[in-house]
C-alpha cells in the first residue's frame, strides 16, 4: 500500500495523477468522505458493513502516509499511524458512538480481528515447506525462552532503580508487557490479583492496561527499525523465513519470498471455507483438549501440511485469501484495533519518564536476546527477533502491528505462538506469585 505517481501515456485524457493502491488516490479521498459525513450525521450502520466501511477508509489513507512521513517510516510507518491515530482520536471524541459501535460491531462482535489472524496462520502456514516448518518450529523456544527471563530481570532492575518496589515492577509493569494483550493476558491478570489482594479487578485493569499499551508501542517501533536493519544488512535478514537453509537444500525447501504468489484460478470460497473450518474445529476442541482455538488452528493446520492431505488446489485457494488480507486489510485492520484495543487516556494517566524506560527496557532486551540467541542457533536474527519480541505485544492485536511494520505476515503462525503460549506461561507464574506474596 504505497502512494505513487505513476504517468501514463494511453492518449489525451490521460496525465501524471497520484495512485493509491493502483487506483486514482481521488477515489479512496471521496469514499472516505462520504463515510465520514455518514459519520457526522450518525448514518453509520451500526453492523459489520459501517464497520467495514469505518476502517477501510481510514486504513486506505493513513497506512500509506504513515509509510510515506519521513521519520515515522523508519520506525514502524503505516502499522504506527494506523494504530495510534485512532486510539487519539478516540481520547479527544473525534468519533461520535454511532461509529464506535459499528466498529465494536465488526471487530468485537463479529471478531474480525481472529478471522484475519486465522487467514494469516493457515495461509503461511500451507505456503511453507514442511521440513522448514518443522525446524523453525522447534527452534523458536530457546530465543523465546532466554528473551523473557532476561526481559523479566531487565525490567525489574531499571524499575527499581526509578524507585519502584519490587513487588510494582513485576506484577504491574513487567508482567502485563509480556502477558498476552489484554483479553488473554490484562483481564485474567486482574481477575487473579483481586483475588489475591482484595478490590474489584477493574481498579487492577487501569493499572496493567499502561504498561502493555506501551510495551506494545516500542515493539512497533523495533519492528520497524529491525526491517531497516535487515535491508541494509541482508545476510541477517530470512525475510520471514527463521531457519537458515541447509546447505545444498533445494530450492522448494525455502520458504516462499513471493509471498503475493496466488494460483491461476483460485476458489476464493474454498479457501475461506478452510480457514473457518480451522477455526471452527479448534473451538470444538477447546473443552477437551484446554487449549485456545487459535492455538489449535496452529497445531491443525501443522498436522495438515506435515501429513500432505491437503490438496495443492486447496492450498493455493487459502492462500489465496491469505494474500488478500496481507495485501489489502492490515492497515484497516489496525484502524479497529486502534479504535477499540488501544484505550489511551489509560497509558497517558500514569506517564512518567522511568515507566516508560522500564517498559522499552523490557521489549528491547528482549529483541536484542532473541537476536543474538537465534544467531547462534543458525536462525536469521532479524526475524527471530521479531517472532520473539511479539512476546511483548498486545496479544494477537500486537501480533498483527509487530509484522505489519516489519512487513513480515508470514511469520505469524510463529507469532501467535510466542504471543500465547509465552502470555499463558506468565499469567499462570504471575498469579502464583502474587498469592505467595500475601501469604
């Protein structure tokens, strides 16, 4: 998504004009227009097509310039502005609650963030070569592993050295950045320290949220600095591939670079029907198997590609659709997580110069560990970095952000493991601890 001037000699009526996604930038500027003049008017519908209509137009316009300002660009451009400006302009009232609604009705209701990240899994997922699948699979723990014990001492001893206790930097600052996001991380952390402590969870709520949506933030931006670092320094960058290939490997043992590569003729409907189905699947087996759908999307679709049931003409049509998400719907996707996910009259409440030290000095250590140790264990260290620093991100919300100002998609499947199974590990560790604490 990309704003360029483009001149086409096709005869008179034609002249130099600015595109937009290879469409006249005019037209996207008006059908935003219209939409936010419905908006003023409260003539938003407040069901899944004003939502698609809010973030659309929103996301056409300020990905591309986010990707187009000149320092904004290098630190996490488009997925920057994207999630940002809205949650401002939430804070200031620029939206009224006709539009807020249809945008609660699209991403919350009709859970269209899950839907693209599922897209994202199955679809990277059935374009890998399965033995490349299967060695990134096992290899992203150890960098994942020493990333956040490093992570969890760095944020503890600079919190500690602005005067924070203890017992402050880990359960209010530390463990909410590397918790999950705030469904699966904020909520449940909130839940158990009421528990433990007395009070109502939604006092803890606005005292995790802060830290999260900060760390968050600095992930973003290291996201964008490590793709800066990866194209000046190509020999550190896999470009979403994590594990270096073995010498003499075959072509097809590379993941795909051409990551917009469809078919000849696609089924559209297959492909969603497959990516739903994951879906649908790992909610059935949820109750049995306790683990979250969107992990056993994961794990599904690994045993697919591992056992090769799936047929190529399948493969491709999910692909398919994974190609337009990725191409086309990351940018208002991150309108509505900026909308609703990003509540900022929380992180500017408790702003200070060491709260926000501390939480960039846990998502930087945790970046630079995953660097480092993934280069030793033959990875490319830029995007092991990436899939560990998305351990501190705001769950699947920071997931999509992370790999959108890093331009690395594909990685997702990884992604949603450093995010969930590392968030459960620590929400789990942080309410044992807290208990103990007060016993």
């Amino acid at each position: 998504m990309s704003t360029t001037t483009e001149s086409k000699e096709a005869g008179p009526a034609t002249s130099s004009r600015f595109m937009l996604g290879g469409v006249p930038l005019i037209v996207p500027v008006l059908m935003a227009g219209i939409v936010i003049t419905a908006g003023v008017f409260e003539a938003i519908p407040s069901n899944m097509i004003g939502g698609l209509a809010i973030i659309t137009a929103f996301g056409m316009l300020l990905g591309p310039l986010g990707n187009w300002l000149p320092v904004i660009s290098k630190i996490g451009g488009g997925a920057l502005i994207c999630l940002l400006v809205p949650s401002l302009l939430v804070y200031f009232g620029a939206f009224n609650s006709t539009v807020l609604e249809a945008a609660t009705a699209l991403m919350k209701e009709a859970n269209f963030l899950y839907f693209v990240i599922c897209t994202l899994v199955v679809g990277s997922i059935l374009g890998m070569h399965r033995s490349t699948m299967l060695r990134a699979l096992v290899r992203i723990f150890p960098p994942l592993l020493a990333g956040t014990v490093a992570a969890v001492a760095a944020g503890i001893g600079v919190a500690m050295l602005f005067g924070y206790s203890f017992e402050r930097a880990l359960f209010y600052i530390v463990v909410p950045i590397i918790g999950g996001g705030i469904g699966e991380g904020v909520i449940p952390l909130s839940a158990a320290y009421a528990n433990a402590l007395g009070g109502d969870p939604k006092d803890f709520i606005a005292q995790l949220i802060p830290a999260a949506v900060i760390g968050n933030i600095v992930a973003i931006i290291l996201a964008g600095l490590l793709r800066r670092l990866g194209e000046r320094k190509s020999e550190l960058d896999g470009g979403g591939l994590l594990v270096k290939p073995k010498r003499g490997a075959q072509a097809e043992e590379v993941h795909d670079t051409d990551h917009d590569a469809v078919p000849a003729n696609p089924n559209y409907a297959m492909g969603i029907l497959l990516i739903c189905g994951m879906y649908v699947l790992g909610s059935l087996a949820e109750p049995v198997l306790h683990l979250p759908a969107p992990i056993l999307v994961i794990v599904f679709s690994v045993i697919l590609k591992v056992a090769g049931i799936v047929p190529a003409s399948v493969e491709g049509s999910a692909r398919a659709v994974y190609v337009i998400i990725s191409k086309h719907l990351i940018y208002p996707t991150m309108i509505g997580l900026g909308m609703l996910y990003v509540p900022m009259a929380d992180v500017i409440s408790v702003l200070s110069i060491g709260y926000i030290i501390t939480c960039t000095a846990v998502v930087v250590t945790m970046a630079v560990v995953g660097f480092y140790i993934g280069k030793a264990l033959g990875m490319y260290p830029v995007d092991a970095s990436l899939v560990t620093v998305c351990h501190s991100g705001l769950g699947g919300t920071g997931d999509v952000a992370i790999l959108s100002a890093s331009n690395r998609m594909n990685l997702m499947p990884f992604a949603q493991i450093s995010t969930r199974i590392g968030g459960v590990t620590t929400v789990i560790s942080a309410a044992s601890l807290i208990h103990l604490t007060t016993s």
